[in-house]
C-alpha cells in the first residue's frame, strides 16, 4: 500500500476529550473516529489490526475444534424472556418494537441463541461440541468512556461449550483457558487471570484475564506468594480478629447533634474509631427494604451483595425510602432493635462487641453495641472490599492491589441456560438430560486498545508484529530525487515479494513529518531511504520498539528484513 493512496488522517495533537493513552494515540494514529458516544467507526489501519486479532483468535479456536458460526445481531424478545434475561439486564440492552409491533433487541450477548441452536441436538453422542462466533454486540452503556475500552457497540469474540456432564464442562473450560492464555500472549499482553463474579450471566465459576493499566476500571488483589488473584468483586483476605473490651450489660443511646458521618464520630468526645463503628447502608431489592452493615472503615462491593442476595439489581434506597422504614434520615441510622426489616451483615462484625451504631433517631447514636446480642442479623457475607497490604486468605502473605482492564471473561454456565430454553439429549441410558454449557468472550476492539495501552511510548504506538496493521514502512525520504525513487520502489517490490506486507511512504512530505508518522502508527520496521546512504549503496533499517538502528546494503535490505520478520513470527507462532 502507498500512503500517498491511502486514508490515514494522523493528528498532530490529542483529542479533547481523550483521557486513555489508547483513545489518544488510536485517534491520533488516524485508525479511530467516533460517530457518537460510545460508537466508533474503524479506519483501515484499525481494521488491518482487528482482523489479524481475529485471525489469531480462529486459529487458537479451531486449534481446540471450535466451529464458527455467524449468528443474528437482532434477537426477539420472546427468547430472552424464555430465559428470565429480559427484565433482569436492566437498561443496558437496547430495545425496540418492529412495524408489527413485536419486541426486539440488538443482541449484548448470544447465550440464548446459541442455546436455541443447541436444541436441535438429541443425543450424547452428538456431545461435546466447541461453538464460536464474530459478531457485532450492543450494551446501552450509561457512561461510555475511555476510547474502545467502554462503548456501546463493539465486535466480540464469543464461544460456547456443549457437555453432557459437568466433567466435559471442566474439560472445556480449562482448554479455553489454556487457548486465552496463548491468545493473549499472540497479541503480546500479560494477563492476569482472576476469580471474578459471574454476575448476570449467572453459573458457578468464572474467570477474568485482567491486563494491569491505569486506564483499567476493574481492580484486582493478587498475591506474588501464592499465585492468588481476584477481583474485587470477588476478593478475600484474612483479618485478623479485632479484640473488644467489654461493653455494657445494653446499648447506652447518647447525643450525637449534627454529626453525619464516620469520621465525625470517630472525632467526636464520646464517639468511636471507625474500625469499632457500625456502618448501615440502606438498599431497595424490588420493593423490600434490606440493611446491609459494615465495619466504619470497610468499603461495600455491590456485586458481593448482589451475589450473596442472589438478585440481578438492586440500588441504594432514597432518603424518603429510609426515613419510613426507620424513622431517621442516613447519618443516624442502625439496626438495633430492627425486626422488620431484613439485616445482612458483613463476616467481619461477626462476634464484635462494645461497637457504636445509629440509633434510628436524629442526633442520636448508640454505644456498647454488641452484634450477636443486639442486633437480628438474618444473613451473614463477605461484602467488604479487600485493601493493599491485608493477609491473603491462601497464604497470609501481603496482597498486591492494582487497576486493570478486563480482556476476557470465561464462564461455566451449567444448565442455567438450557433448562430454560429446554435443549436436551438423551444420555446413555435413554435419560433426557440438560445440556451443560460453557461461555467464553474476548472483545476485539478491546484488545487492540488494550495493547496499545501495553505498548506505547511519547512518540506513539509501538505494534507487536503479530498484529501491526504492516510490517515494514519504507520511507522515501526525497520525492523528487531519481535515485531515491527508483530505490524505494525497488525494494517496496522486493519486499512484497518476499511475502512482507509493507507500507510505502511515498508522500512528498518532509522526512521529518513521515518519521513522526512512522512513530505514531507504530509500525515494526521501517526502511529509510534517501540519497545520503544511497551514495554508500546502503538504505537504514530502524526496530520501532528499540529505536535502534542499522545500515544494510540495498540489495540484500529485503532479505534481511524479511528473515528478522520470519524469525519474529516463528517465535510468536510457539507463544
């Protein structure tokens, strides 16, 4: 490809709006332009590198005899509701009536419908089965964000595992894992594979491939010790249990005139440190009122609360909500003495004594409170979120906490699916049985964002080679020059020849302008050539990911070039 052809509208400068180092650079890099909030369309050089993301992703598929499918992105309610997702996915689907009136939706996952395929099946020879798909998703997003890292239509890879049993189920979720795994090191990223919640999707295990970077949302808590990794929807660690002196022989209420808040008690005359505080969340589960209570200086993790609750939604409950079911506005809230409303406690205030809570009474607190004396917990769980430094709950050594993005997610299903939407075979003894199901997903754009992320410095993308939109870029560095045009020509062909895919900048622009371009899309390799080496027969071979540089012979530049390619994409292939 000649640039001076081609459709690659670099920016000097970074988008307003940008905040992520891969929103920036893949807008400056002109491979991105966004349409509206959280729609992005791909340029060509996006393109180059989003199919080669997927090359790689079909052959580590079908490596474990996955078959492709190409599945509709427009789903009929009918079948969503066949599987209770309608209603509990809340407002990130989008959803439409057609000129008939009929409901639809634009597919944010395809569990359904691959189950509905799966019920053709009949028996368990026909078991197992690997499926996969490329395919367009939509997730009304309420705040998209950061570039491709948080849109509202994107392109994802997403398999399914057909078992007859949940041995086959353990079968293939390991192979999957072990395919990510090599998938992801392909495309040059270090993943870190976390236990994680398998929220919406439902199922017993789930496992997310998390790359640390600032521009994460997620954070994780790992241990170097052990090899323990969660997320924090789902992460533990083991606290050492807090001595309480004895408190009184019952809860002693006492003025506490205007102070709302933890640190207010905990420097009030007469209050309490935040670790011997009682902190009460007040929270709306369809139309119940639930209190969730928490040590002063833990932070909640919803997803453990809506895990433990087993609910799809729940939201914090409104200051009219509250004040009738208590009687008093947040800030002096408690659940002493409450016997109407459900109470879920977090493991930690499990047996502590002599602690301070709200009196559900403005201005008044209570103090001397002992948990398993006065208050009626009706559901105990691990609902506080870990911080650096805490014990690991494997091997008691420090925890690592650090942000990440999420790049996969692979999920054991079991029979959530499709006991649902009845697909079923017989098994060996003529039994009908569930089919049991797997589901394991890698977004595309994602990824590349996700990469550049990893590779990157001050002047701009550094490609790995396994998905650089090319591999070399030769730069013409005189376009009026005779010599120099004929060279650059000449080894634009060579190369091609040689099986390379090149990028031949033949643009009358200063070599100052292309170098900074050749920078900031990030290309490999690229191949100066001007008059100042041309005299010595010569032409400069510069490594993008090192800076480095060398002078080659002109005549022997294309085979040089091509066999360091050919050595780097062997080594990749054995990843």
């Amino acid at each position: 490809m000649r640039w001076s052809q081609a459709f690659i509208p670099t920016l000097r400068d970074d988008p307003a709006d940008a905040e992520a180092v891969s929103h920036k650079l893949l807008v400056r890099a002109g491979m991105i332009r966004q349409l509206t909030a959280g729609v992005y369309a791909l340029l060509p050089l996006a393109d180059r590198v989003c199919r080669k993301i997927e090359a790689i992703m079909r052959r580590e598929m079908e490596a474990i005899g996955a078959q492709e499918f190409s599945l509709p992105a427009l789903h009929p309610a009918e079948i969503w509701k066949r599987s209770g997702r309608w209603d509990s996915v809340g407002d990130e689907m989008f959803r439409f009536k057609d000129r008939k009136g009929a409901e639809v939706a634009l597919g944010m996952t395809h569990e359904e419908i691959f189950t509905w395929l799966a019920g053709e099946m009949r028996s368990y020879k026909e078991l197992p089965q690997i499926w996969f798909q490329f395919q367009t998703k939509f997730r009304d997003e309420a705040r998209p964000k950061s570039g491709l890292l948080r849109v509202r239509e994107f392109s994802m890879k997403d398999s399914y595992s057909l078992d007859l049993d949940t041995d086959g189920l353990d079968f293939a979720f390991q192979r999957h894992f072990e395919a990510y795994r090599k998938i992801f090191g392909l495309l040059g990223l270090e993943t870190l594979a976390v236990e994680a919640s398998s929220g919406a999707m439902g199922g017993s295990e789930s496992v997310e491939f998390m790359v640390p970077s600032d521009a994460g949302e997620d954070w994780v808590a790992s241990c170097n010790a052990c090899g323990y990794a969660a997320n924090f929807e789902k992460a533990t660690s083991r606290l050492e249990a807090t001595p309480d002196e004895a408190g009184p022989a019952e809860p002693e209420k006492f003025a506490t005139p205007g102070l709302r808040s933890i640190e207010d008690l905990a420097n009030f005359d007469g209050g309490a440190p935040a670790e011997r505080q009682i902190k009460t969340l007040v929270y709306t589960l369809g139309d119940e009122v639930i209190l969730v209570l928490m040590r002063g200086d833990h932070a909640l993790v919803e997803q453990k609360l809506l895990d433990g609750l087993g609910a799809s939604e729940l939201r914090p409950s409104d200051d009219k909500e509250i004040q009738r079911a208590l009687g008093a506005a947040p800030g002096s809230l408690g659940a002493v003495g409450v016997t109407k409303l459900r109470v879920v406690a977090d493991e930690v205030l499990r047996g502590r004594k002599n602690m301070l809570t709200g009196a559900n009474e403005d201005d008044f607190h209570l103090r001397g409170v002992d948990v398993e004396r006065d208050i009626e917990v009706d559901q105990w769980l691990d609902l506080r979120e870990v911080n650096e430094g805490e014990p690991c709950p494997m091997c008691e050594a420090p925890l690592a906490v650090a942000k990440t993005i999420e790049v996969g997610h692979i999920f054991k299903l079991g029979t959530r699916y499709t006991e649902a939407l009845g697909a079923s075979v017989l098994d060996e003894n003529g039994k009908k049985v569930p089919i049991v199901m797997g589901s394991y997903g890698i977004g595309i754009q994602r990824a590349m964002a996700s990469v550049v992320e990893r590779w990157h410095d001050d002047a701009g993308i550094i490609w790995p080679l396994s998905v650089a939109p090319f591999e070399v870029v030769i730069t013409q560095l005189n376009a009026k020059d005779a010599e120099t045009i004929d060279a650059a020509g000449a080894l634009y062909d060579a190369l091609q020849a040689e099986g390379i895919e090149v990028l031949f900048d033949d643009r009358n622009e200063r070599p100052g302008v292309k170098f900074k371009d050749a920078d900031l899309i990030g290309i490999p390799y690229r191949i100066n050539v001007g008059p100042k080496h041309l005299k010595e027969g010569k032409v400069e071979v510069v490594r993008r990911k090192t800076g480095k540089a060398r002078l080659v012979d002109l005549q022997k530049a294309a085979k040089a070039v091509a066999e360091s390619i050919f050595e780097e994409r062997s080594f990749s292939s054995q990843i």
